[in-house]
C-alpha cells in the first residue's frame, strides 16, 4: 500500500445523504420546518475554501515509501467502526474527571447541585451539551437577579463537572461578569487574561473587554 | 454588516466541512454524527454572539477543534477504545472494501501519531486540499507558520509510511 492510497482512503470521509438526513433529524429542533430550502444532502453545500473536499493530489510522496501489506500493523490499527454499538442515552453528566481546568475555579466554591451521575453502568456516560448548557443558564440567571456569588459558585461548579466542556468559552464571560459585579475587578482582570491566553480567538473575547472597559 | 447569519444557512453551507473535518480530527465513523450534531448545537448558542469581525470559518473551526478535543478526552471514549474489538474479517466479495477501510485505519494511525496542529495542517491542506493561505486565514496562524507545521506533519507521516511498510516486510 502506498503512501497516496492512504490518502485517498480519506476520501470516504463526506457524509452519505443517508447520514446527513439523520443529522437533519437530530438537529429539527433547531431547523425550520421541512420544505424550507434545500436540506445539505441536496446538490451544492460544502465549504467554499475546502472544495468538494476530496483527497488532495499528493504531490510529495517519497520515493521509495511503498507497499505497507495488510499485515499484522494493519490488524492492530484497524477500528471496527460499523458495528460500534450506538452511544447510550446521554441525561447526566458523567463523574468528573480529575478537574485540570485552564481556567481555575474561583476562590472555593459553594455546593451547587448538578444532576447526579447515573448509577453504575457498564459505560460511562458522555456529558450532555443539555446538561452543561442548563448549569450555564443558571449560572446566568444568577447573575441577573443580581446573585453573583451564585453566579460565581455554578460556574465553578461547571470547571469541575464539565472540565473541558464545550461551553467554557461562556461559562468564562459569566464568571467575569460575576466578578465584576463583586467588585473584585483584580480578579476579573487576571480571569480574562487567563482566558485570552486559552481561547485567544473567541467569541467571547469582545464582551469581556467590554465588559472590563466598562466598570 | 449586518447581525449573525441564520443558523440554517450556516448549517447547510458547512455541514459537509464539519462532518469531515471532525472525522479526520479523530472522531471515530460511528461517532461522527453525534460529535457535529454537538458541533451545531454550539453554533446555534453561540451564534447570537458572532459579531462578524472574525471570519465565519474561523469561529466555525475553533469550535469544531473544541468540541472535538472534548470527545476525545471523554472517558467515554477511552473506554470505548477499551473494550473495542478488532475485527478485520473480508466476507467473499468484500475485499476491496476491506482494504479500503485497512488503508482507512492506517491513515487514523499516522494521523493520530501527529500532534494537533500538525494534524490539523495536515488534514486541512492534503485531505481537504485547502491552499495554505486559507488554512492560515482558517486557524488564524502566519502563513510560515502553517508552511512550517505541514512541513513537519509530511515528514512524520512520511516516515510513520516506511516503519509501517519495514514492519509488515
């Protein structure tokens, strides 16, 4: 096997209609309803600057860098993909991995409730986006009763359950804000900082400093 | 400008990219669909937000990135991997398929052995076939830098290549 074979193996990566409709599917709650447009597994769509998003000419393959057999390093690679069971209903997170947050905590957190783990199962559950997105909602809601230590407290409580969550960018902001809103402004300057250094692109970046340049 | 794009428009004009980009960036096949339905549902919190002082792409991108780092890092996934059973058995007629997928797996190996940035250069420019100036404006990097990580990235694939080929001699 060679080099550019390997390569074009990827070329299998674009989604099947079939697929994109489940994902259609998934995502209904967030799509107008059908009829609406062309859904993506119609004709056109994909990403301008990728292209059709086929396996690139490789234009630098070494010499000499053939025939990889189907041998015993093919076996201990291969994933077996198609028959991977399903993933498990996803309705509470699962039990914190050790908290190694980029971000720390601020100062010791109160006992929040977050939705138990599920009681021992085979497979750990993956945490649900829902689950992280309520602890987030109620960390915002805190802040605009004016409850800032609540505010503060739930999004610590979101570093230890959602470590790497995909929604620390926000939980980030609402913590400044909460911050800011304690008067501890030292604090909220070296929390954005923090955040600068870890997420130097987000979103969340302009509100911050909006945020600091108005107190 | 005005505010943020509609979510749908952005769903549909990016859905092939995501759901490619996550696969190559190590989500597994069985995986994939759950990992851009994550993907969206970000978007579609934070989409409010986007102010269009930075490229859609780009924001687009560095949430794929994060939500994929996520997956990756769950014990989920590593319990997965785990209890995976390797399973590589050609069923009369199915060997092109086969070996397919056996040249599928070997590239999740190489990719694999590379570090993030490289992988994503990687991906970004030979599977995608991105210009490097794109995928510089994409992850917001310097050109040289990009250049420079690719350079690398082939390299170690490259040699990933010949150690495979040397050990199945």
């Amino acid at each position: 096997m060679k080099l550019d074979d390997l390569i074009q193996s990827a070329r299998g990566d674009e989604p099947t209609p079939e697929q994109l409709k489940k994902l259609d599917g998934k995502l209904a709650h967030l799509l107008p309803p059908i009829g609406g447009g062309n859904g993506p597994s119609g004709s056109g769509g994909g990403h301008g600057a990728a292209g059709a998003g086929g396996a690139a000419t490789v234009k630098w393959i070494a010499a000499g860098v053939v025939a990889v057999g189907g041998g015993v390093a093919i076996q201990q690679a291969v994933s077996h993909r198609d028959r991977s069971p399903p993933p498990p209903p996803i309705s509470a997170p699962a039990p914190a991995p050790a908290p190694i947050a980029e971000v720390t905590p601020d100062a010791a957190p109160e006992p929040v409730p977050v939705p138990a783990p599920a009681a021992a199962v085979h497979r750990a559950p993956e945490p649900s986006l829902a689950d992280e997105a309520a602890l987030l909602d109620r960390a915002r809601t805190a802040l605009q009763r004016g409850d800032a230590r609540a505010a503060l407290a739930t999004c610590d409580a979101h570093v230890k359950n959602f470590t790497h969550g995909a929604l620390r960018e926000e939980r980030e902001r609402i913590a400044i804000e909460a911050l800011l809103a304690l008067g501890r402004h030292g604090d909220a300057e070296a929390r954005a900082q923090r955040f600068d250094r870890a997420f130097p692109n987000s979103v969340q970046s302009e509100r911050i400093h909006a945020l600091l340049r108005d107190r | 400008m005005g505010g943020p794009p509609a979510f749908e428009h952005v769903y549909r004009e990016h859905v092939r990219f995501v759901w490619r980009t996550v696969r190559r960036l190590g989500v597994r096949e069985a995986d994939v669909e759950d990992v851009c339905q994550r993907v969206f549902e970000v978007v579609h919190r934070q989409l409010p937000e986007f102010r269009g002082d930075a490229r859609l792409t780009t924001w687009l991108f560095g949430i794929v990135r994060r939500v994929v780092s996520d997956h990756r890092r769950s014990a989920y996934e590593r319990r997965r991997d785990l209890h995976e059973e390797v399973e590589l058995e050609a069923a009369p007629g199915q060997e092109r398929a086969v070996a397919e997928r056996e040249a599928r797996a070997l590239l999740d190996q190489l990719l694999d052995e590379l570090d993030e940035d490289k992988r994503i250069v990687f991906v970004l420019c030979e599977l995608d076939g991105m210009a490097v100036k794109d995928v510089a404006e994409l992850i917001d990097a310097p050109v040289q830098t990009v250049y420079s990580r690719l350079h690398a990235a082939r390299d170690k694939i490259s040699r990933g290549v010949e150690r495979l080929a040397a050990g199945a001699a």
